[in-house]
C-alpha cells in the first residue's frame, strides 16, 4: 500500500468516523450501522476498505476493532484536525521551541483553550495561589499580581522554581523570601509562557515580534499533560544558569 493509497482510505469521512466508533472498544456490524446511519451494504464496504488496508480487524465473536495500526492512525488524524481547526493561531505562533518528539499537538489537543488575556491572567493566578507544593513556571515578565500571589506561597512553604531570561531581574519584593524555596535559573531566550503547580498547567506561546502572546494560551489538568509539562519544564531547568539570590 501506497502512502497516497492510505491517504485516499482515511479521507473518507465514513471511514474515519467508523474508526471513531471503534476506538477503546470492540464494535459490532449492528452498532456501526446504528452509530452511523449507513445501509448494511455501506457499512461492509466501509469496514471490508477499513480491514484491507489493516486499520480494522475482525474477531473471533464477529465484532471488529482497530489495530494497534489503526489506532495510531486515528491518533494522527485528530492531531491534524485540531491542526487545521487552529490553523490560523499555529501560523503566527512560534511551536519550534518545544523539542522534536514532545508530541505536542496530541497534548494541546487536549487541553482547554483559553481565549482573552484577563481569562489567561485569572488561571495564571489561580495556578499560583492554589499551589501546595509548588510551583514551576517560564517567565518572560512579571505582573504585580503574580509577585503578589507567589509571596504569599513562599511565605507557605510553596516551592517556586523560575526560568528568567539571562540578565532579567528578580523584582525586589521576592529578596525577603530568598531564603525560602524559591530556586531561579536563567536561560539565552524564552521560548514559551510556561506555568504549573501539582493539579494544573499552562502554556502561551511567543507570537508576532518573537513576545509571549497572553491573549491565548491552552490549559489541562489531566495527568497525561502534567506528565508532559513536567518533562518539558524539566528539559529547559536542567539547561538553565543558575542564579544567586
């Protein structure tokens, strides 16, 4: 099979959404008949194109479900519809900074996406104030609200660790909690808006002029996305200088 072969197989929309109904279960002739509305004769001819060419397989009690093939497929599928959904944000926003392999469109996709820059500012905020254990964030800038708030979580016991960009200095109200848990490292350039605790992230990426866009940013509390945030942070961390407080 050709890639332009595959590629005409799964823009059916038929097809894929077959493929939909058959992701995390086993489905039946029946059931895709009734999920989608097709004539039996549809429904075989779909299914017999989806088996051909290995992203559906047949078992042994007549039901079909996807292949290990065909759930990766899928997967790509949805990471290239939200990619065309977010066409025109993705074509002025600067995504290069997070590394080859992060799978970041799979991420964002499932996340929340936050739209107007107060909204943005509020979780922002609630990140930092709803914080037990700590706090790790990317900063390009600070807002008084934010030293506010992350001060109040020094003075808690909270754990903050900051990504500044080289030569970008730590605003004097942080110099009383400096012997707290309050670790900075600075790095050559911001790559993103970067902000979680142990329940919560978010990421605003930079836009136009290479400066973070606040206007949009995508938020998730899911564990998956907490695991990938973590990584990432941790990636840029341990590139970081460190700097004396």
């Amino acid at each position: 099979m050709t890639k332009s072969e595959l590629m005409f197989e799964l823009s059916n929309k038929a097809r894929v959404g077959i493929m939909r109904l058959a992701s995390g279960r086993d489905i039946r002739h029946r059931e895709i008949m009734l999920g989608s509305g097709f004539a039996p004769s549809e429904v075989t001819r779909h299914v017999r194109r989806l088996m051909d060419i290995g992203i559906l397989a047949k078992k042994r009690d007549g039901s079909f479900g996807l292949t290990g093939f065909g759930t990766m497929a899928l997967e790509r599928l949805d990471a290239m519809e939200f990619l065309s959904t977010n066409d025109k944000y993705f074509g002025g926003h600067d995504l290069s900074a997070i590394p080859a392999g992060f799978d970041h469109l799979s991420m964002l996709r499932s996340c929340e996406r936050i739209d107007g820059t107060m909204n943005v500012l509020d979780i922002i905020l609630r990140i930092n104030s709803d914080s037990h254990n700590f706090v790790n964030c990317i900063l390009a800038e600070f807002n008084n609200a934010l030293v506010l708030v992350q001060n109040e979580k020094l003075r808690s016991g909270v754990e903050i660790n900051m990504l500044l960009k080289g030569g970008k200095r730590l605003p004097s109200e942080y110099m009383d909690n400096r012997a707290m848990a309050i670790s900075v490292k600075a790095i050559g350039k911001i790559p993103f808006f970067f902000m979680s605790n142990e329940a919560e992230a978010l990421l605003c990426f930079n836009g136009p002029g290479n400066s973070v866009d606040y206007s949009i940013a995508f938020r998730s509390s899911e564990p998956a996305f907490l695991e990938w945030c973590d990584i990432l942070f941790n990636r840029y961390w341990l590139r970081g200088r460190d700097v004396s407080l």
